[in-house]
C-alpha cells in the first residue's frame, strides 16, 4: 500500500470520551493504542529525490492503523488506515539540503501510540553533470554486441559482435566510424592496450587470444591459451594481459612482450578479470 | 554469455606470487568488476535470477561488501565508472541505469532500451552505449 504525501490526506479524528491522542492516553473503553511503529528510510538522499519511509504498527486489538510522519518540526497530517501490522510506503520528497529527522506515530480509532525515535537523513546536494543526453549516434553491424572498449588515449571506440567476425572501429575525435574489418572470428571481450597501439580479444569458442595491431588493423598473433576463455584486461604497464579461462578453472598471464604465456594461476574459474594499479581481482563463480 | 553462476566471489590476486590473497562473496552470476578512479572499491552487477539484482560495492583494503543497489528487472551487461567516481553506469536491457556514488542509490535510466554494452571516455565526458545496430554517444546534461 502506497500514500503519497502530495495528495490531500483528511482524516476524521473520532475522540472518544476526553481522551487526548499521545502516548500514556488511558481510554475509558480499554482501547489499548497500537504499539511505537517500526520506521525504515534511507540514512543519506540527494535533494529532490523522493525519500521512501516504511512504517507499520501492530494493534493489540488487531484494529486498524493510521500514520502520521514528523519532518523536523512540520506535523503532517494522518494518513490512511491499514491493517494492524501492515507496512505503509509514504513518500515525500526533499528539496533542502542538510540532515532532516523523521519520526511517525500510529493510532487506531480512539488512541495513538507515542512517537518512534527520529531518524536523521542526509540529504545531499544534486551530482554534477554526467553523461546522460543522447547526443549522437552511428550505424554498427547489425549483430548483437559482445563488447566495446575505448582505447585509454581516447582516439578510437572499438565494437565486437557475438556472432559477426566484425570489428568495428570509431574515431572519436569527430565521431567518425571507420570501416570494419576482421581478423577471422567473432570476438568475446576486447581491451585496449594502454598506449592504444594493440587489441587484445578473446575469441567465442575457441581458445586463444587474438592480438590485434591497430595502425594497420591485422593480426599481430594468435596466442593460444585454454578452451573457454573469456574475460580479460591489461595491466596498466602494459606489460601482462590477464585471460580468464572458465572451463579450465584457471586465469592465464599472457607476457605482451613476446606474446606467450607466462603464468597460469588457479583452480577456480575465473569470469572477468579487472586491475587496479598491480592487483587484479577477479570473479569467480565457484 | 551466461551469467547466473552460484556463488559468485571476488578474488585478489597478488602479482608478485600470482596466488589468491582473498575472496568475498557477492551473491549470485557476478559480472566483470570496474573500479572507482582511486582504487577504494569496486563494482560488479550481480545478474541472480535470485535475491538482490543489481550493483554491489566491495571495498578493495578488506576485500568486504559495502553496499547493494537493488535495480530491480535490469539486466546489467556491464558496468563503467566515471573518472571522477561520482557515478556507476551500468548498460541495461532497459537502457542505461547511473548510480550515484554517494547515495549508491539507482537515478533515472536513460533510454535507449535493449541490451548493449557501455564504455566511457577516459575524459568522463562521454559515454557511449553499442547495441545491435546502434551507437549511442551520450554528453553531459547537468541532474
């Protein structure tokens, strides 16, 4: 169930007899009041973003409950009954920035509950700009994409295709896409080396890694690694590509300089591999 | 590509004896890892027909799981993270989908839908979305 505090909530308060709502109210019939709510919010928003609360209450009758929510010093109003016990979403949307505290309180038909303890909740200025606005866009193969890297010096996007031999490259500088070319099979992932002077791929069903010269765009070697190799990266040096090889439970460290393999390392089988400075995690599904 | 494998880990590797250092566990058909600019953590789409479906935020010093950003049906074929760390971008069935670094909490995703693979320029000033058919080159907008 959902109430939204943007619509006009309007509750008739049914007192009975001189009772007051709040806690430690003694109602002449025996009434007892719901139990303190249960709140849950998110401890940190950004401004204009709609906070969600979660509240709910339990009745010792069983009767229904109502809500009502405190931001800082501002009271709403109570919002719609539900059943004892059931969780309410009320949203509310926070346009300041700063820490803001929320409380709420429940009532069935004659009493409330106390309030629940405060919850702070930071709310922090809007992010700065990101790249979210289409500004441009180009043809590709008309095959499903297997993945697509930009060369760390920023000049060419390159795209591989699950089913096409196609690589397809993009100059970057004046969105420009080149012709694509093939060096014989369709290709898994693809990374860039760091000086953007090499593609490494691997490669679907099969088991090597295809070395690509990116001045001329030809196969500079195929180095073979095991069946099922996947994901892979370049240290930041340059100087290792790390192959993830899932069927043979193992990772493989291939040395650029010559284009070999140097190490292998293992027993569990690696997805894709990722670096940071000069440690390398690794997933897993084992 | 298959993703959904059980209990999917992250693993470091030292380099210098190329044995595993550590592993923590991050739920279920974990994806390739990205990292934040400084190191301090990573971010991998957790693809589980199960639990949470979405980013999960490990901290690199201990190898511990930080944080989870629910994104509820999309599909997350990869992840990027912009060179200022402020935002995840994750490339979706349903188009792209930002993650704010702060709050780790999933923004507006971004249209075009279908399934494609995203990658950032080094400059952070553009992203670009490969689907069958299509590139998309996205710019700055300010949120």
């Amino acid at each position: 169930m959902r109430v939204s505090t943007t619509g006009p909530v309007v509750v008739a308060l049914v007192v009975v007899g001189i009772c007051l709502y709040g806690a430690g109210c003694s109602p002449i019939s025996g009434n007892k009041p719901p139990e303190t709510p249960t709140v849950v919010c998110p401890d940190t928003v950004v401004a204009g973003a709609r906070v969600a609360v979660h509240v709910s209450a339990i009745d010792p009758e069983s009767d229904s409950v109502a809500f009502q929510l405190q931001w800082n010093d501002s009271v709403t109003g109570w919002f719609s009954y539900t059943a004892s016990g059931e969780t309410v979403v009320i949203y509310h949307t926070l346009e300041d920035t700063g820490v803001v505290r929320v409380k709420a309180r429940a009532k069935d038909k004659e009493n409330a509950s106390a309030w629940s303890a405060e919850l702070p909740i930071a709310v922090a200025p809007p992010g700065p700009a990101h790249p979210d606005s289409i500004c441009d866009t180009l043809p590709l193969v008309d095959e499903y994409v297997s993945s697509c890297a930009v060369s760390p010096t920023g000049d060419y996007l390159y795209v591989a295709y699950a089913s096409s031999e196609s690589i397809t490259p993009v100059r970057l500088a004046d969105r420009t896409r080149e012709p694509s070319f093939s060096v014989g099979d369709p290709g898994w992932n693809l990374v860039v080396s760091p000086d953007g002077r090499h593609l490494y791929m691997t490669v679907h069903n099969d088991s090597f890694v295809d070395v690509i010269r990116t001045a001329d765009r030809t196969l500079e070697a195929r180095v073979p690694v095991g069946l099922g190799a996947y994901g892979l990266c370049v240290t930041p040096d340059g100087q290792y590509v790390w192959v993830a090889v899932y069927e043979q439970y193992r990772l493989e460290v291939i040395r650029t300089s010559d284009n070999t393999v140097s190490d292998t390392i293992g027993t569990f089988s690696p997805w894709g591999p990722c670096t940071s400075g000069s440690v390398p995690p690794v997933i897993t599904r084992t | 590509m298959t993703y959904g494998h059980a209990g999917a880990a992250i693993a470091r590797i030292g380099t210098a004896d190329k044995t595993i250092v550590d592993t923590v566990a991050v739920g279920v058909g974990a994806g390739t890892p990205a990292f934040s600019p400084d190191g301090q953590f990573l971010y991998t789409a957790n693809q589980g027909d199960t639990g949470i479906r979405g980013v999960v935020e490990v901290r690199t010093s201990d190898m511990t799981l930080t944080r989870t950003a629910d994104c509820g049906e999309r599909y997350i074929s990869n992840l990027a993270v912009t060179p200022n760390g402020d935002y995840v971008v994750g490339a979706t069935n349903y188009g792209l989908v930002y993650l704010d670094a702060r709050t780790f909490t999933p923004a507006d995703t971004v249209l075009p839908k279908g399934s494609g693979y995203v990658a950032l320029h080094p400059n952070g000033d553009t992203l670009y979305l490969a689907q069958r058919r299509q590139l998309y080159v996205l710019g700055p907008k300010n949120r």
